[in-house]
C-alpha cells in the first residue's frame, strides 16, 4: 500500500492507523507487512468492506483527516469498486520482505519468460511487454497518466497488471508511479529480442 510522505510521518508517529481504499477486491490482505518507502514496516491487522454512511469523524481522524467530510472528498467515487477500511499498526524501522529483483540467470530468465507467457495466454492479450515497455519509457509516471496508454483499461486495471509484474520482482513501486527493476530491464530486453 502507498502512502504519501505526510501519511507515513504521521503513521510512524502513531497518529495514524487507518487507510480507506477504493478497490475491487482487497489489494491488502490481513497479517500482511508491508514497507513505507524508504524505511518503515506497517502489518495489516484488519480488512472490512464499509460503506461512505458508515464513516465517523473518529474514523477520519484514525486515517489522518480532520473529520468525516474531509476523507469522503479525499475518496474519489468509483462505480466499479468498494470501499474498504484497512486497520494497521506501525511496526518500526525496517522494510517488508519483497521479490528478488536482482539480474537472475539464464535459465531462470527462461523461466520468468515462461510465466509471462502464461500470463499473456490466460489474458488472451499480449499486454506483459507493454506494462512493461510503458514503465520502463516513464518511471515515476502517475497509474493513471500510464493507464490511458490502453484502451479498454481503467487505472484499477492497470495497478492490478503491474502488481503482477511486481509479484515476479520486475517493477517497484515509487513515491509516485513505478520504475523496473534489473530483473525487470532483463525481461525486457528479452521481450524485445
């Protein structure tokens, strides 16, 4: 989960432990750590699906807002995803186990490319080279600025595609947008080949 550089001092500081996200299925999953770029490790100790009437002023404040009005237009209306209440707490420096990201070797490089095919054949799209061409053409760019490349695809789409780049290590993501990895520039140029 990304937080922006004010959210993640006032989660090391203790003066937040809520989020709310728009998703169509949890993005997070409960136990689950996960790192606060650069340094710091949050764990996932609650996932509910809510509704914007059922959001206190209390609530808002544990997500670091002033009051309820102030997150309802932080949250941006989405008809295709739900909203949900994630709880956390702040477990100290460090950063969350992530996939290796590092150049990798031959035969495991033929691996990788394996996995990538299955992903494409499951899709019936070719669309693993593109996220990556798209990422790799504009680190740091905006989910949604990169998503407009594909048509038929919405930001949601587009996050979920790179999550599954970034699952085999070949994205990271950034304060703002993603970048590849080494793995991931070996990919593709693999691709490309």
């Amino acid at each position: 989960m990304l937080f922006t550089r004010d959210f993640k001092m006032a989660i090391r500081e203790g003066r937040v432990t809520r989020t709310y996200r728009r998703w169509k299925r949890p993005q997070a999953r409960t136990g689950g750590r996960y790192t606060l770029a650069p340094d710091g490790i949050i764990e996932v100790t609650g996932i509910t699906m809510t509704a914007p009437a059922r959001i206190r002023d209390a609530d808002a404040r544990r997500a670091g807002f002033p009051d309820r009005n102030a997150l309802l237009a932080f949250l941006k209306a989405s008809p295709d995803a739900e909203l949900y209440q994630v709880d956390f707490r702040y477990l100290g420096s460090g950063t969350a186990s992530q996939p290796e990201r590092g150049r990798v070797s031959a035969a495991q490089l033929d691996q990788l490319l394996a996995r990538i095919a299955r992903m494409d054949e499951r899709a019936r799209r070719r669309w693993t080279r593109s996220v990556l061409e798209a990422v790799g053409r504009r680190p740091g760019t905006r989910a949604a600025d990169l998503a407009a490349e594909f048509p038929g695809w919405d930001t949601a789409t587009f996050k979920q595609q790179v999550r599954k780049l970034k699952a085999l290590g070949l994205t990271r993501s950034l304060e703002t947008g993603y970048e590849l990895s080494a793995r991931g520039r070996q990919v593709l140029e693999r691709l490309r080949d």
